[in-house]
C-alpha cells in the first residue's frame, strides 16, 4: 500500500510554473469524495502561484479519457493547457462493473499520455469502499488530489 510518509514527492524538486494552465477534470459520481480531490488540487496549486486552473465536469470516471481528448482538440492552441488532471473515485460494488470501469479509465488515462504532447495525471481513486476514499482525501493516506497536483508541476517541466 502506498504510504506518502515514505515519498519525497510532496518535498523535493517542485519548479516554478507559475505560467501553467492547468485542466482538472472531475467527476460528479461520488461528488463528496471528488469535490476533496478537486479542493487539495486546487489549494496545492494555488499554493504554487498557479492562477490559469479550469475545472470540467463530467459525470463519471469512463467520460474522463472524453473529456480530455475533446478538450485538447477543441481549444485554440494558444489556450491549450500544460497539463491534465482526471480526478474520480470508483468504489467497488458487488458486480464485476468496478473492474471494467477501473481498466477503462487507467487505460484511456495512458492513451492520453502516449498521444497528448502534455501529461494527464491520474488522481482518480480506486477502492474497496468509502472508508478507504476518505483516507485518501487528508486522512492516514495523504490528500490525493495535493498528490497530483505536485505531480503535474513537476511533469510539466
């Protein structure tokens, strides 16, 4: 299991992007949870002097990958963003649609980053139940959403 308190992540090498745009793209399934994550994204950033954040909505985690895509294509290339980050939270129910919508998202996450001349971040949370998403949003886990906005500032240089 991934403990931040054993990461340099959040400490070490964070350039200066003041500059950046970046896209957040949540989901409104589990909108508590994804509201935390888009919450620790934001003040992370903010933290950092990012000002140039947009935030999309989708409704859940299989649009994510859509979202990006049609955003990126659509937008004039002056206002294209120097980053993305999908935020979501799939819970594990009792039928085998968490497996299938928890491969779609990573897989179409990874297309984005193979075909996309700048990073997506994975900030969507997979779990067992609703417990162990709110150890992820500041509880014994560390804030995810904080997490991948390091992480995007640090992959946009």
């Amino acid at each position: 299991m991934a403990d931040i308190k054993k990461s340099n992540l959040m400490n070490t090498g964070i350039p200066d992007n003041r500059d950046a745009c970046i896209v957040l793209v949540k989901t409104e399934w589990n909108a508590v949870i994804t509201d935390e994550l888009e919450k620790g994204c934001r003040q992370e950033l903010q933290k950092h002097k990012i000002k140039n954040i947009i935030t999309l909505t989708v409704p859940g985690a299989f649009e994510i990958s859509f979202a990006i895509k049609n955003y990126w294509e659509n937008c004039k290339k002056k206002d294209r963003p120097s980053a993305f980050i999908a935020l979501g939270c799939v819970i594990k129910g009792d039928t085998p649609h968490f497996d299938y919508v928890c491969k779609a998202v990573t897989d179409g996450i990874v297309q984005l980053n193979l075909l996309l001349p700048v990073p997506t971040i994975f900030g969507v949370l997979t779990v067992n139940d609703e417990e162990q998403a709110k150890e992820r949003i500041g509880g014994k886990h560390g804030h995810k959403g904080k997490e991948a906005a390091i992480t995007a500032l640090k992959m946009i240089s």
